[in-house]
C-alpha cells in the first residue's frame, strides 16, 4: 500500500494553499439542516466534472483513475492467491447516484452512500496460488466490473488554521463496496492452456461473490485509502468555507 501512494503521489501536481473549487463544484452549507439534500448532489455533481484533470487542486482524472499498482493479499477461507494489478484503470465514477451524504459537524465525520453501475477495472494482472482449492497462474490481461457496486464510505475529518483560513484534514476513512454481480474475464491463464484456463473460470465464475467476500476487505482497504487520498488533495488545498460555502 505504502508503494501504492507513493506512485499515485507522482501523478498527482502539488499546488498551493488557497486555491478554489472549479466553479461548477456545488456548495452546501454544513450547519443548515438543508445539507442533508444538497450534499448527495453536490458529490454527484462533482465526479461527474472530474473526468479530466483539475490542475488548480493537483487531481488527476477518475475517468478512468490509473493506478500503477495495487495488491490484493490472499483471502482466509477461500482464496490462497497473492494477485497483482499493473497499470490499473478504473472507470464509471461519472455514472455514480448517492442516496446519503451527511456530515456531522460536531464530530466531523462526513458519510456517503453511493451507488457506482458499473465499476469497471482493466488491468495487467499476475496470480500464482490456489482459489477454492483449484491451482491457479498467469499473467496476462483482463478485466472486471462490479455491476451496482455500493459504496459506503466514511470520513473521520480533523481541522486545523493555515494563514488564517480553516481547512479540514482526513483523520481516518472507512469503506464498504459490496457489488451486486461481477463479471471478469482475463487472458493468459496457466500460460495459455485454454482447457485448464476454461475449467477454472468456469469455477471461479460460479462462485465470484463468495471469492470477492474472501478478499472484500483487501478491495475496500485498498480503495478507501485511494479516494481518501484523492479527496484529501481537495481538503489541503482549499479552505472549508470556499467547499462547504
């Protein structure tokens, strides 16, 4: 994970304290009551506006996210497979409906339930171990997509003064991601014996979400600390009254 932030870091730009909120980014106030209806949309709103570079606030593009490397460590029941994704891409943030966002002011925690239909990752994977007691090796390429995947996520906030303004910083983040179904397909397998590949994907795709529950918390560590990451280049960067008004 530590490699992980490292590289994301080289795609992110540092800028300065005091920079703005592009100005199609809602703004809710997070002391009225009314916070509770603008915010899912506000959050909708603003994932939708970063399918591109915003260089004033150092971040890069969701659509798709590119992440150098990630590793999802071997489950406990299931799955005993170390798996690597290289250049990672993962789409489908500007499709995202949030049915909550509240944030409590008193204990600074802001929380989100979102919907994203299809999250989609492409990527360059290496696998060796076993899953469900089959051998399983490769590397090659692939893809998989975790249809209605729910996203709830949770930000322990902290707040400090910086050249006489607020800003908030991310003390602690929490994520579930439970999808409703996921389809994968890679490439590759046990060096390209396509009998051996069929029977094992046949295996695994019966049993695809009780493999993702065996590895459900790699996945969520893995990517809360990545959108903890990327929203906390907002909060550095901009003061709370310029995002929350």
């Amino acid at each position: 994970m530590k490699f992980l932030l490292i590289t994301l870091y080289t795609f992110l730009v540092a800028v300065s304290f005091g920079a703005k909120l592009p100005s199609g980014f809602k703004k809710c106030n997070l002391k009225q009551t009314s916070s509770r209806l603008c915010l899912p949309k506000a959050v909708e709103s603003a994932l939708r506006q970063m399918d591109r570079p915003i260089k004033s606030l150092g971040l890069i593009s969701l659509e798709p996210l590119v992440i150098p490397s990630l590793t999802i460590d071997a489950g406990s029941q299931y799955v005993a497979a170390k798996h690597t994704y290289q250049n990672l891409r993962v789409s489908g943030f500007n499709e995202t409906t949030c049915s909550k966002a509240e944030f409590n002011y008193n204990e600074k925690t802001l929380n989100l339930d979102c919907v994203v239909p299809n999250f989609r990752m492409e990527f360059n994977y290496e696998i060796h171990g076993q899953i469900l007691m089959a051998s399983i090796y490769g590397n090659g390429t692939g893809w998989i997509i975790f249809h209605d995947n729910h996203l709830g996520l949770t930000f322990k906030l902290g707040e400090y003064e910086k050249k006489g303004k607020t800003y908030f910083s991310i003390l602690h983040q929490q994520l579930s991601m439970q999808p409703r179904v996921i389809d994968f397909d890679v490439n590759n397998l046990f060096d390209g014996d396509e009998e051996s590949a069929d029977r094992v994907k046949k295996i695994l795709k019966e049993n695809v979400l009780e493999i993702y529950g065996d590895l459900r918390h790699g996945y969520e560590e893995a990517f809360g600390k990545i959108f903890a990451y990327i929203f906390e280049k907002v909060l550095e960067n901009v003061p709370v009254s310029d995002i929350f008004g």
